[in-house]
C-alpha cells in the first residue's frame, strides 16, 4: 500500500514549493529527497546554503531532513 508523503523545499523557515508523493516505505521518499536534493545541486537551484528538502509524512511529522548544498551548511556534519 502506498503512503502520502510531502517533500518541501524550504530557504530558511520559508516553503518554496510542496510536493506530494506516493511511497511503499519511508525509506523510498528519503531517497527520493536525496535524489531531488542533488538535481537541484547540479542545476545550481537557488544556491543558497539553507536551501533544504524536508521529507514529510500525512500527518506533517518530519521524516527527514535533505541539505541541497552541504557543503556550505555551517551545521555541517562533513
């Protein structure tokens, strides 16, 4: 069964954009939050170094958390 999950791009406390999305795991949407974060990298997307995609479940409970550029992230776990 699939799962309803959001995937919000945020600068700071700022949503940019919603996506909702289909999943069978939890695991398959941080993936695909990994995957976007690093389209958006190559297409240099808003550059900013807060730029995050924040994977979301139905009930708005954070998942995860996707840095899109985490090398300039000063929180940086390297």
């Amino acid at each position: 069964m699939l799962k309803t999950y959001f995937l919000d791009v945020k600068a700071g406390e700022h949503t940019l954009n919603r996506f909702n999305v289909r999943f069978a795991h939890d695991g398959e949407a941080v993936q695909h939050s990994k995957e976007l974060a690093a389209m958006l990298r190559h297409r240099h997307f808003n550059s900013q170094p807060g730029l995050v995609i924040v994977v979301l479940d139905r009930s708005s409970g954070k998942i995860h958390e996707e840095m899109v550029y985490p090398d300039a992230s000063p929180h940086s776990d390297g």
